[in-house]
C-alpha cells in the first residue's frame, strides 16, 4: 500500500524524519453535534424550583438558588461545572420520597485533650477542623464542632 504526501516529495532519497499533516478531512467550523449533560438529584425545601421541571443551569449560585445550597442536585451541578465549562447542563429535582428515614449518625468525644492540636473530621464528603487546646473539655471541643458544621451554609447534613 503506497502512501502520498502532500509536502513531502516523493523523490526525496534523503534519510530522515519527515512529518506531514493532512487537514483536508478535518472537521472544520462549529462542531457537528452539540452535547448536553442532563442531572437529576434531590433538592431541598429551601430551593426556588419545583420538582419535575427541565431547568438550564449557568452556574454554581444559580444551582444553589434553585435546588437549596447543599442539596444532592446543587452539589453534582457544582461538581459538573467545576470541571466543565462548555456543555449545556439541563437539572431536574425530585422530592425526596415521605417515606424515607433520614440517615443518622453519632460521633462521640471523651474525655478532656491531652495535647493541642487540629481535630479533624469528615461529614457527608466535607472535611471540618477545629482547634484544639491542651487539656480542653470533650464538650468543648465537641460544641467547637458543631459550631463548625453549622458555619457551612453548604452542609449537607
């Protein structure tokens, strides 16, 4: 199978490295197929779109507006957008279901610290750090927590 160049002539005897490109068949102009990306995700009480309904999302604070800051769908929109600028993104919210339990969790602090340092600990995927003093109480360092968490206006928890 013969292979035709363009630039590089045929009768070059010449040893070497010889590169050529051929744009001929090349996509040229706007893409031929635009690409959207569709979310779908929980919302909160607190969002200003109602469940069910195609919204085009620009933004993390729009998202946030729309489904509730913290909500599954308002993080997943945050993630998408941090990482893709270009795409079209569509999101529909959905209630949760009336009859689910809510996850529940217990993280229990003893005793009083024996050195000072940074406790840190992960909630729902969010790392929280607090300080810690030597010899402070386990209820002080556990109000500092959930002092701490309660600061996040995303939070979802």
């Amino acid at each position: 199978m013969a292979i035709s160049f363009n630039e590089i002539p045929s009768n070059n005897r010449v040893p070497v490295f010889f590169v050529e490109f051929d744009t001929t068949r090349a996509q040229q102009g706007p893409t031929l197929q635009e690409y959207k990306v569709l979310l779908i995700g929980n919302r909160l009480a607190g969002g200003t779109k109602p469940a069910g309904q195609l919204d085009l999302v620009t933004g993390e604070s729009q998202a946030k507006k729309f489904y509730g800051a913290g909500s599954m769908l308002a993080k997943m929109a945050e993630a998408f957008l941090a990482n893709n600028r270009v795409n079209s993104l569509t999101c529909i919210a959905v209630d949760d279901d009336g009859a689910a339990v809510a996850a529940d969790a217990t993280l229990t602090i003893t005793g009083p610290a024996t050195d000072a340092g940074t406790l840190s600990v992960k909630v729902a995927g969010t790392r929280y750090r607090v300080g810690v003093a030597d010899a402070d109480a386990d209820t002080a360092i556990a109000a500092a927590l959930v002092a701490e968490v309660n600061a996040d206006p995303d939070r979802q928890v």
